[in-house]
C-alpha cells in the first residue's frame, strides 16, 4: 500500500482539507459538555467503564481531568475539555462512594453497576461555549464490565453484557434503588419546568484556556 501513494495523491488530500478523524478521544464521549451547553441543568448519564469501575470520560471534563488523557497534562488540547471546577480526585472519590446494585447471579462480564447523582459547578470553557458558575446535577448510572469497546474483542460478548445489565436493573433486590432514585430522573423536574435556561446561545468571546479557572463547588457529592 505504501508503495503506491504517491506524493501526489498526498497533495491532493492536503488541497482538499481532508483530516483523518479516528475516535472520541479529544473531544466529549460523555455527552454531557454538549448538553450542558444546550441548556442542561440536569443531566442523566450512562457510563460504560472498565472492570477497574473508573469514569474516566467524566475525569477528563474535571478540573485536573487531562491527566487522564493520552499525551497527560502536557498537552494543550487535553486542558480544553476542562468542563467542571470541581478538582477530579474529589470526583472520583465522590463516583466511588455511590451506591452500587447488586449483580446478577452468574454474571460473567459486568463488574459493577454505579447509580447516584454528583453536584458540580462549571468553569469557562470557550472550546463548548459554556459559562463559569452554572451549577449541575450529574444523575449517573456507571456500568463497567471486562467487555472492551472493540479491538479483538468476541462480538457475541457485547449482547451477553446487555442480558447481564438487564437482568441487574430488573433484579427485585435493586428496586428499592432503582425506582426510588433511578426510574424519578426520568420525568421531569419541578426545577426544570420553572426556570428557563440561563446558557446564552451567543458565541464565546475569550479564548482562555478553561482548565486554568481554579475552583471547587463542594455541593454534596
């Protein structure tokens, strides 16, 4: 293959703008940078980690979070995530303590299954447009599993994890936690049907880095 691309062709990719475009990795897989500028103030967020249990697409949108990211803190690019101002070693042990249910008998491949809401503030960010001070209620359901996002892993496993999950939420031991804390995020909120959103939809004016604002919102978990 290398043999037959000319520089030629390399020019013409180059004329044509054309950008290799691979993963998520330098932007938001969560998702919740993105509603949060739409106007979220409440946001439900579905994780899927590793075995070890650790949300690092959350990490990486926390004060500190870039060095969770590949390249670590020493890149540029990587502070531009920086969403929240709470510090993320305070956001990890925060996810830790959230209750946890009970798994399935026999499960193979889910490790652990995390519910609970974290409270956070934002920080400037100019890369999503997002103001400093608006507080946010993060509602989490955490699923982590031996069950990678692909590479060599057995497609069949995939389908195995989701029966696992299932079963889980269904469980009559978790209903206490599932429809007391889970099932109420969603429907909404009296906070939601009383006060529009506060995000102005003007484009951002500063250029400053998001992750050099300091700050801890502290609120509850």
């Amino acid at each position: 293959v290398r043999r037959g691309v000319s520089q030629a062709a390399l020019d013409g990719l180059a004329e044509g703008a054309v950008q290799a475009v691979i993963d998520a990795g330098y932007s938001d897989g969560t998702g919740i940078a993105y509603a949060i500028r739409a106007g979220a103030r409440e946001v439900v967020a579905y994780f899927s980690n590793k075995k070890s249990n650790v949300p690092v697409g959350l990490a990486k949108l926390c004060l500190g979070g870039s060095k969770f990211m590949f390249g670590g803190s020493a890149l540029s690019q990587n502070k531009a995530l920086c969403v929240f101002a709470r510090p993320v070693d305070d956001v990890l042990r925060a996810y830790a303590a959230l209750p946890k249910l009970r798994l399935c008998a026999g499960a193979r491949f889910v490790t652990a299954i995390s519910v609970g809401t974290l409270y956070v503030t934002t920080v400037k960010n100019d890369l999503f447009g997002i103001p400093s001070g608006v507080p946010v209620m993060l509602h989490i359901i955490g699923v982590a599993s031996k069950v990678t996002m692909g590479g060599l892993e057995d497609v069949y496993d995939f389908d195995a994890l989701t029966q696992e999950v299932i079963q889980t939420v269904v469980a009559p031991d978790n209903a206490p936690l599932v429809q007391g804390t889970v099932m109420p995020w969603f429907f909404a909120s009296t906070a939601d049907k009383a006060q529009p959103s506060e995000i102005s939809t003007d484009e951002p004016a500063s250029d400053q880095a998001a992750e050099s604002e300091p700050g801890h919102d502290g609120a509850g978990l």
